[in-house]
C-alpha cells in the first residue's frame, strides 16, 4: 500500500465511525428558508456525504469550501443532536449510477470534540 492509498484508508475509517454514530444532518442558511435535512450518505470513496436533490433550494446557497454549522442527528435517536462546523468540500453532478440526476455534496466536519469521538 502506497503512501496515498494509506492516508485515504485512515480517513475512510474515520468516516465510517461517523457514519455509523449519525443518521441525517440538519443545517439553515438564511432567515428566510426554514432549516434542510438530509440524510448522511456513504456514496462516495472518499467520505461522507449528502444527496441534494437538483431541484432543492439549498442548492443555490451551497458553495465549496464554505463552512456551515451543521446538527447531526444520531443514529436510531440514541442521544442529542450535536451541532458542528462543517465543510462544504465538493459539489458535484452524479450522471450515472443509482442516484442519477441528484448532487453529492461532500462534507468534512471541522471541529468534532475528541470526547465525542470512539
């Protein structure tokens, strides 16, 4: 195993973990708006993620790199919520596979307490 492929099995675990403590991701970004929820999704090699539907407004407010405060919601209702930064880290287009049509929004929580975490 090269370099590369070690750092991305290091964080992929990490990523699982989280997965499996949180079920869906809870976030606003403006007054206007009432809040967006989304499930957490395990679509992607290199981490966690949502599916934002093409037609939903929070689109229009998602950009990379941004950082947003985001409450997770744990898995099965075992706990509170727990707010966190969270980046944006990409936006991208699926034109193929089981969620054809839809966007997968990368996300990278930034401040996650070590008390919190397994």
């Amino acid at each position: 195993m090269n370099k590369a492929e070690g750092k991305a099995a290091e964080g992929r675990s990490e990523a699982r973990a989280f997965l499996d403590e949180y079920r869906s991701v809870e976030f606003s970004i403006s007054r206007q708006y009432p809040a967006f929820q989304f499930q957490i999704r395990d679509v992607s090699p290199s981490g966690m993620g949502i599916l934002v539907n093409k037609a939903s407004k929070a689109l229009a407010y998602l950009k990379a790199g941004q950082i947003l405060d985001m409450t997770y919601h744990p898995e099965n209702g075992k706990g509170a919520p727990e707010t966190m930064k969270t980046e944006i880290r990409h936006i991208t287009y699926l034109e193929s596979g089981p969620f054809k049509g839809q966007y997968l929004v990368g996300l990278l929580v930034k401040n996650r307490s070590p008390e919190n975490q397994e």
